[in-house]
C-alpha cells in the first residue's frame, strides 16, 4: 500500500497574536515615508473649511492629513479607484496601518480628490517653490511633452448635437416618472435605491446639458475651420452626417484623439513640463485638443505666474510646432529646441530642414539655424530622458486610463501624480539603479536582461567580463591551478 502524502492545510480557527496597528508594518516600509512627508505638509487651507470645533455638535471631521496620504499611496501603489481603495483599507496592511482604525466612505474619498484639487495643486507649487528657493531646483532648461490618456467614457458615448437635443427630453420623462411615485419608507433599502436613481438622472441631465454646449462651439470652431479651407469643405459636404461635430454624453469635456497604437478613443491631453538637470515636474495641465501644437505658449505663461520667474530655454518635441509660439517665447527672451516643423520630408527631399525659409519669422530662423548647430542636436537628446521618463512614471504608477470624469476630476488626478514624484526616498517613486562594484558591474545580476540583449551584445559583454577576471553573474573568477 502506498504511503499517504503529508500535506500542510489551512487552520483558520487558529489564533492570531496579538500586535498593535503600529507593528503591522516594518520600520523601513513605504507608507512610513509617505506618512512622514505629509506631516510635514502646510494643511492650513483644509483645517479652515472644518466646521466640526470644540464646544458645538457635530461627528468629528476626518484628519486631512490622512486623506491626503492615502490618496498619495495609494497613486504611488497604482490605485486610482475609490472602491478599491476602500476594499485596501480593509485587507492591506499598509493602508490599515496609514488609517489607523479611521474610516472613511469610499464617497468621502472620490468627493475629496475631486473638489480638494486647487489645494493640491497649490500644495505642489509651493513645495516646488521652496525647492526653488533652496536652489534645489532650477529653471535653465526645461522640457514639455504632452501624453494621451484614455477617458472613462466609451465610444458610444458621442452624439450629434440632433441625438443629444432629444436625449435631455427622455431623461427628464424618466425623472418625472421617479418623483411621482410612491415615497417608500425612509431608511429602507428601496427609499436609497430611489435617492440613487434619481441622483443618477439629474447627473445625467447636467452632463447631457454641457454636452450640448460643447457639441455647438464644436460646430462653430468647425465652421470657421472649414472657411479657412476650401477643399475640406468640399469634402465636408460630400458627407455631411460623418463631418458633423460629436460630445460625450458621459463625460462631455473629453475629445476623440488618435492614440500611439494609431486608434482613436475618448481621451484627454496631459500636459507636464519638466527640469532637465533634477528631473522635476514643475507644471502640469490637462486639455483636450488631440495635438501638441499651441500648447508651449500657455504652459510657459503658467510656471511665469505661478513661480514669478520664466524658463531659460524650452525643450519640445515636433509636435509642439507652431511658428506663433516661437515668435513670442523669442520675444520674451525664452530659447526654443525644437525639431522644425517638416524636417523629415524635408531630408527625404534632399533639402536641409534646417536652412531658414522665406516665410520664417526671426525666431523660426534663429530656431532653424540653432538647431543645425552640434550643441543644439546635443540638447534637442536631452528631452527624451527627461520628459519621456516623466511619462513613463505617471504610466507605471497607473495613470491610465482615468477612473473619474471630468476635467476638474482628472486634473486632480494628475496633480497628486506629480506630487508622488516629488515624496523623498520612495523606491515606487523613484527607482534605484543596481549596486556597483568598484569596476563598475552590477553586484548581482547582468547589467540587461538576457531577452533584451542581442547575441552580439552579450558576448561582448562575456568578453569584457572575462577580461576583468569575472564571470557571467560578476563574481571573481579564480585562476585553476
């Protein structure tokens, strides 16, 4: 007879030791840094809208320090939905340690990231500030780039204006339908299904009423458009049902865009400019136009008002290229680099993109002729390290896609994105390149991972390992005897 296996199985009526809420987590854990950065934080505006004091009536109101700090680790943990970081305070010990008992509904949560997002703008500036004053921060030479992020509205969702000036009818027909009947009895589950239904319906009809406007101005700026461009009007209409304007009655304030993978999807246009020598957000925005261009303009004015001082040069890729914007960042003694506009067909052509056109202003030849220059080619490198790896943080930290609607909401989003950035010493925030040895090699491991490199590269890896005495992992290679 065959022996039976000896298998470990679960006990769950055994009994748990004992610990506080402080020992839950280890000396060195993440949250404790998150928790110990925005101690340290001027709260002064949030405590001032607290109507809950001492001597009158009313629930204690909940600490904004503690609502600031979960919202904060919970973007540097990638959590962007109220439900799910509602569900984390319950489960995860990090957040069970950061609430410390305190609950907070997952409404309280979404309310206060939504409408606590001018604070935490102002918050961020000032924290960029005092960097600035303590020369932490400079701003020689910045680089802006801007990253689409899809919305939280479906395809669906859009409608000409025809569709969405009958859609406000059905709705209120359906409110009406609602309030008239029968009240049920207060405190029961229906009484808060009914107040759900008919909070739903008004939402819908406030979001139906903005999508209309947004639908008109998107008619009118198509019109003028199309004045400005003959043949498009003539295509326009050849099919006038396909060229009519579109909203979102879902979320009215995003814009069909064209994503990287070529698609286009309900999406919203983030906008951060960054310091190239620290790597630093100092400014962010959100818009809707699904191009870069104009854009430069308005965000250099932006950091001006904001930090009472204006870039020394501006780093931008060519989708930010438009002449007006050259014109008056050179007026206003900014430096621009910036690939011109139509230099890959101009070298397809066999012409120089560089060479100052006849339509140029003088700061388009002067951005033509600088950019020709070696220097200029060196720092016109310097915006993929800096913007690109902005980018790619805010996108490993789950900013995509939005779980809000709204471009207050999503503004708030990305606000406490780039404050992630800015919390000291957080491994999720800013990642630590491997140990090196005194020659250089990692302490363990190989410098790429072996999917990454090519054959070619790996053995001329081998080969300079070998002729410094060290194997494949970087350990010393002992001669045989």
């Amino acid at each position: 007879m065959d022996a039976l296996p000896r298998l470990r199985t679960p006990d769950r009526g055994a009994t748990v030791a004992s610990l506080t809420i402080d020992e839950l987590v280890s000396a060195d854990d993440p949250v404790r840094v998150i928790w110990s950065y925005v101690t340290t934080l001027n709260l002064d505006r949030f405590v001032a809208t607290i109507r809950a004091v001492e001597g009158r009536p009313g629930r204690n109101a909940t600490d904004p320090r503690l609502l600031v700090a979960r919202w904060m680790f919970a973007t540097v943990e990638g959590v962007g939905s109220a439900r799910r970081l509602a569900r984390l305070c319950v489960r995860d010990v990090g957040f069970r340690w950061l609430c410390g008992g305190v609950t907070v509904s997952h409404h309280r949560r979404s309310n206060f990231r939504t409408h606590a997002g001018t604070e935490l703008e102002a918050l961020f500036h000032e924290h960029v500030a005092i960097r600035m004053h303590a020369e932490l921060v400079h701003l020689k030479r910045v680089a802006q780039d801007g990253m689409r992020v899809r919305a939280h509205a479906g395809a669906g969702s859009f409608h000409r204006l025809g569709s969405l000036e009958q859609c406000p009818r059905e709705v209120a027909e359906q409110l009406r339908l609602l309030q008239d009947q029968p009240d049920p009895p207060k405190g029961t589950a229906a009484c808060r299904s009914r107040a759900a239904r008919e909070r739903h319906a008004r939402e819908k009809l406030e979001r139906l009423k903005v999508a209309q406007q947004d639908a008109a101005e998107l008619a009118r700026a198509g019109a003028a458009r199309l004045r400005r461009n003959p043949p498009a009007a003539a295509k326009a209409a050849a099919n006038p049902v396909r060229s009519a304007p579109r909203a979102s009655s879902t979320d009215p304030a995003c814009r069909r865009m064209k994503m990287p993978d070529g698609g286009y999807r309900p999406a919203y246009n983030v906008q951060a400019m960054t310091t190239t020598a620290e790597k630093i957000i100092v400014a962010v925005d959100v818009t809707n136009p699904g191009t870069d261009g104009g854009l430069l303009g308005p965000m250099r004015d932006r950091v001006e008002a904001t930090y009472g001082r204006k870039p020394g040069e501006a780093r931008v890729d060519g989708g930010f290229a438009s002449g007006a914007d050259v014109e008056r960042a050179a007026r206003s003694g900014v430096t621009v680099f910036m690939p011109p506009k139509g230099a890959r067909a101009d070298r397809l052509a066999g012409r120089d993109p560089c060479a100052p056109k006849r339509r140029d202003g003088p700061g388009m030849k002067a951005l033509r002729v600088r950019m020709g220059s070696p220097d200029g080619q060196a720092i016109d490198k310097e915006r993929a390290p800096t913007a690109e790896w902005v980018n790619a943080g805010m996108r490993n930290r789950g900013l995509y896609p939005f779980r809000v609607r709204g471009l207050v909401a999503v503004r708030a989003v990305v606000v406490l994105h780039a404050r992630a950035q800015l919390v000291p010493d957080h491994p999720a925030v800013r990642p630590q390149a491997p140990a090196a040895t005194m020659d250089g090699y990692p302490a363990r491991g190989r410098t790429k991972s072996k999917r990454t490199q090519s054959r070619a590269a790996r053995r001329v890896t081998r080969g300079a390992a070998r002729a410094q005495g060290r194997g494949r992992r970087g350990q010393k290679i002992t001669p045989s005897a």
